[in-house]
C-alpha cells in the first residue's frame, strides 16, 4: 500500500469511511461525491494503481470486484432497474483518484 494514496488508508481503516462490504480482498463504500444517487466505489485492498497496471496475476481481483459490485446492486435494490458499471483509466479517462477503483452508479440525478 502506497502512504500517499487516499484509498489505501481507508482500506487501512485511517478514515471514518464506513463500509457497506469488506473482505480479504477488497472493500465497498459509498462515494463521497456521488454523481448518481447510488454511487458506490468497490476498492480492492491490494494498491493497484490503475487499469494500465493490472498483471495476469490481478485477474482473480478484477472478477472478484465485477461480481461484488453485481451482488451489492442486488442488495441496495438497483439490480432490475439497471446500474452502470465503470473503470476510469489514468487522468484524461476521469481517473482521480490512482488506485484501481470500480464505480457503480445507478439512477438519474
């Protein structure tokens, strides 16, 4: 984990974020600017800093996030309705914060 990286000391607990979901690979929380009414981050612990970064051993993560973020869109109700899933990758693809995040968004603001 990276001591200038703002996910890695909420996965590490440095925070008051609140998790909706945590486990030995990765962690759920809601986005502190949200552009959607439901607008979730799900983090994996392991600092990964962005899509362009990701090894063929990081393979196990990535599906572990997809599949979360599809059993977190049930559990927040959003699963029929319909939710977007998005990976913003490096600064001119809208990713500010550089360790590997995925958005679910879901309803109209």
């Amino acid at each position: 984990m990276k001591n200038d990286c703002l996910f890695c000391k909420i996965v590490k607990g440095e925070t008051d974020t609140q998790f909706l979901y945590e486990d030995d690979t990765l962690v759920v929380f809601k986005d502190k600017y949200p552009h959607r009414p439901v607008h979730l981050l799900i983090v994996p612990k392991k600092h990964i800093r962005s899509v362009n970064d990701l090894q063929t051993e990081h393979e196990n993560i990535v599906a572990r996030m997809i599949l979360k973020a599809r059993d977190i869109a049930k559990e927040v109700n959003v699963d029929q309705e319909g939710y977007k899933l998005l990976f913003n990758v490096e600064r001119g693809g809208g990713q500010v914060i550089f360790h590997l995040h995925l958005h679910l968004l879901s309803g109209q603001k």
